[in-house]
C-alpha cells in the first residue's frame, strides 16, 4: 500500500509538471506579436506556480480550509485541461481531467 501511495505522489508531481508545460504551451500558441507570445508563454506558468507554491503545494506559507483548498485545486486543473483542449488537444485533455481526478481521489483515500 505504501509503494502506491508513493506512486501516486510521483503522478501527482507528473500532473503538476504538465500544468505547467500545458498553461505555457497555451501561451506560447496564442494569436499575436512574438512578445505577447513569450510573455505569456513564461508569464501564465510562472503565476500558476506562484498560486501552488504559495497555496497548494504540501508546505506552502498559507494553508486554506478544506473546501478552498480543493476548489482553488479544481480552478488550477480545470485551467490546465482547459489550455490543453484549446491548442487543439481534446482527447488529451480528456485523458488528463480524468487522471487528474482519479488522483485526487486516490490522494484522498490514502491520507
């Protein structure tokens, strides 16, 4: 139990690396001057890391109540899977909706 617990942590970490990678693919891919392009492409990133680091992730500064904690959780999810379906990657975003809940449920049960 204790090896997919860990397993589970290492998806987690896989998830949040692709919010990541998929908020700046979406940025990089918007419709306008290079500049605007390489703001967002490394801006949108850079603040969803901000909003994790500073509010989600394990030891973050600020702890939220419960339902908070897992609504911004759902916004930050929801943005990725959003970014993913609107370059054009539906079935993909699917995918990582799908295991992005499974692995919250399975984070549920194991703590």
């Amino acid at each position: 139990m204790k090896n997919m617990k860990f397993a589970n942590l290492g998806i987690r970490f896989l998830l949040e690396l692709c919010i990541l990678f998929s908020v700046g693919y979406w940025g990089y891919l918007f419709p306008k001057k290079i500049i605007f392009k390489l703001g967002l492409c490394i801006g949108a990133p850079l603040f969803i890391a901000i909003i994790w680091g500073t509010f989600l992730a394990p030891k973050a500064s600020v702890r939220l109540p419960g339902p908070i904690y897992l609504l911004l959780e759902i916004i930050v999810f929801g943005i990725a899977t959003l970014a993913i379906y609107v370059t054009g990657h539906p079935v993909l975003a699917a995918l990582f909706a799908i295991i992005s809940v499974i692995n919250r449920i399975l984070l549920f049960v194991f703590d």
